[in-house]
C-alpha cells in the first residue's frame, strides 16, 4: 500500500514527530510513503506526466528520511495556506484527485488547520480515502480539545512574558504582549494565567479602555515594582473601534497597526503611563516542540495509520477528556472553538476565572 502525508497551513512545532510516526508506523505494516511538498499548493503543482514535476513536488519517505526530524521544529514537508476549491481559476479537486490516482497513493494524511483539513473533508466526502491530524498552535479546530503546537506555543509565550517583566520593571510601565490567536483567545488566556500576568484580552471579548485602563493603572501602582503586565490576542478587540474585517486578515495583508499597539496608544494617551509593547508573534512557533507536542505528534501519526490499517477512513484524530479518539472529518464543519468564556473567564475583570476546579478539564487537554 502507498499512502501520502502532507502539512498545510502555518507551521508549528510537533508536525515533524508527527511525521515521523505515520512513516515508521506504515514502514512497519510494509507500505510506502511519499510526502508532498508544499501542502495543497504542492499537489496542485505537480504535472504526473512530467517526472522532474514529481521529483520537485514530492518526497520518498524511508527510515533515514525521518531519522532525528522529531528533534525539530517546523515540517520537512514545507506547507502553505492552500484551498484547491478556491483558486482564481476556478475548483482543482478533480486535478487533485487525478495526481493521487497516477501516483499510486491509496489514501492521504493530512496535518493542518482549519483550512487544510476542510479540504480534507471534502476530499472524504468524494470517496478519497483520508486521516485528518488538527494542528494549529490556536488550538482551535472544532471536534476536539487539542491540536498539535498549542503546548509548545503557551510554553515559548510564558518564557517571553516572564523574561520581559526585567525591560518592563526596570522601566516602570505597563507591558502589552500581543499573541497569535485571530478567532480563539485561548493561547492568550492560557499564557496569561500561567505567567500570573495583570489582565489578559482574549478575541472573544471586546476590551473597554474605561474599565481596563483603571485596573491597569491601580495593577503598576500596587506593585513596589511600579509596572504591570497584560497579554492581548491579535483577534481581540477595543471598544469603539470598528476593525472586524482587519483583525481576522492574515498578519502580513494588515494595514493598520495591531491591537496590542493601538490599546498601547490608548495608554499612553489617557493614563499618561509609558508602556512596553511586543508582538511575539511567530516566536511563538519556533524552535522544536516541547515534551507534549512530541507526545502527541507521535500518538496522532500512529493513530493514524492504525485507522487505515482497518479501512477507518474519512476520521480525523482527537484528544477528547484527556483520551485519542477520532470522529468523522467533517466534524469541524460543526462550530467554532472558542473560549468557554462563562467557566473560564471574567470579563469583568479580564483574567482567567478558575472558580470552580473539580470535574473541568485541564487547560492543556
């Protein structure tokens, strides 16, 4: 049997672990395993007529291929943010299909996003065998409660945060980290708690500067220290301003300047207070994956291939209540994954609400 893996979608850490384990796992059961460059954009690349076209799109993956990949970040594979039904010439599934047929590949697994993975299950529903894998370090694919690159992802931001508290102290002025997260602010809310940060803006909750900037204000003045710190998602928003449109765009088509910019402004402006701005941005995806991401990269490749081993297909792979399960890949065309923001926060206060303990899941499902 000759299956096919390829990542979509913004990178993060634990794809290569992934990776790793869906081609030992099928090297066991005695298939082959090619990988495509480039995500969807690769497939649609290559001509199966042209063999330097093939060469160029994809990648045989043995034993020494993936030897020692689990140890770094990133993807082999490469990726990009690419939804063949939605190209300027029109639909290209049928082209998609047609490159998977002439290769030999008998069924697919893919790792992405939001994305990535409702073409995956478009694919499925035409009949084309496919395992989803949910990355993203948002950790907002709705259908299950972790996605490879959310640990790694809170794990960088904490270390940021709490290493800016010397720049921000020294300074006297209250920090405003922004962090990724356009739709779900739990990256933020999760960063924020665990650094024990001031106030944290997650995307859910428009902030008001009425009430936010007192609270900031008393925060620095209660403090011997005389500084304060509060992480804002990139998806949040201030009231009053109408920016809807902008903050849900990609951060390179952005014409305007973030929201973890313009709340500093807003500081600045009406509580006569000097602020430290970062965006950690892509900082936050970098580097190679912490021990949970390796963990579940791992169980998800294996996973995986099990599932195609016993004809399981058109599944996507789940963390649920702390277990692997897997459910149907169109799932995550259900909803949208957000933060339960009654159980976990108080937007009157904008921080994490950790009221009630017994029976909720662990931040880190």
């Amino acid at each position: 049997m000759r299956i096919g893996i390829l990542t979509g979608g913004g990178d993060v850490p634990g794809l290569n672990p992934c990776i790793r384990s869906v081609t030992l796992s099928a090297i066991d059961l005695g298939w082959e395993v090619i990988g495509f460059r480039r995500g969807w954009q690769g497939v649609l690349a290559i001509d199966p007529d042209d063999p330097a076209s093939v060469a160029a799109g994809t990648l045989r993956l043995d034993r020494e291929a993936v030897r020692g990949i689990d140890r770094m970040g990133g993807t082999i594979l490469h990726t990009s943010r690419t939804d063949p039904r939605t190209l300027e010439e029109g639909d290209r599934t049928a082209h998609v299909l047609h490159v998977l047929d002439r290769l030999g590949v008998e069924a697919m697994v893919t790792l992405g996003g939001d994305g990535t993975l409702r073409f995956s299950a478009h694919l499925s529903s035409l009949g084309f065998p496919v395992i989803s894998i949910p990355k993203t370090m948002d950790n907002d694919v709705f259908g299950t409660d972790y996605c490879i690159g959310f640990s790694t992802a809170i794990s960088r931001s904490v270390e940021a945060i709490n290493a800016l508290r010397t720049t921000i102290e020294s300074h006297e002025r209250i920090g405003v980290i922004e962090l990724f997260g356009r739709r779900s602010g739990e990256t933020a809310l999760l960063s924020g708690f665990l650094a024990q940060v001031d106030r944290t803006i997650i995307s859910e909750v428009p902030a008001d500067p009425a009430v936010l900037l007192p609270l900031l204000v008393a925060d620095r003045r209660s403090r011997p220290a005389g500084y304060a710190v509060c992480v804002i998602s990139e998806g949040a928003s201030l009231v009053g301003e109408d920016h809807a449109d902008e903050r849900h765009r990609a951060a390179s088509h952005r014409t305007m300047l973030t929201v973890g910019r313009r709340l500093a402004q807003v500081i600045e402006r009406e509580a006569r207070v000097g602020t430290v701005v970062q965006d950690l941005a892509y900082l936050m995806r970098a580097g190679e994956p912490d021990a949970m991401d390796r963990m579940v990269g791992f169980a998800f490749g294996g996973l995986a291939v099990q599932l195609i081993q016993q004809r399981q297909t058109g599944r996507m792979v789940t963390l649920t209540s702390g277990r692997y399960h897997h459910v149907p890949a169109d799932t995550l065309l259900g909803g949208t994954k957000l933060v339960d923001v009654p159980n976990l926060y108080d937007a009157t206060c904008y921080r994490a609400k950790l009221q009630r303990i017994e029976g909720m899941p662990m931040f880190l499902y």
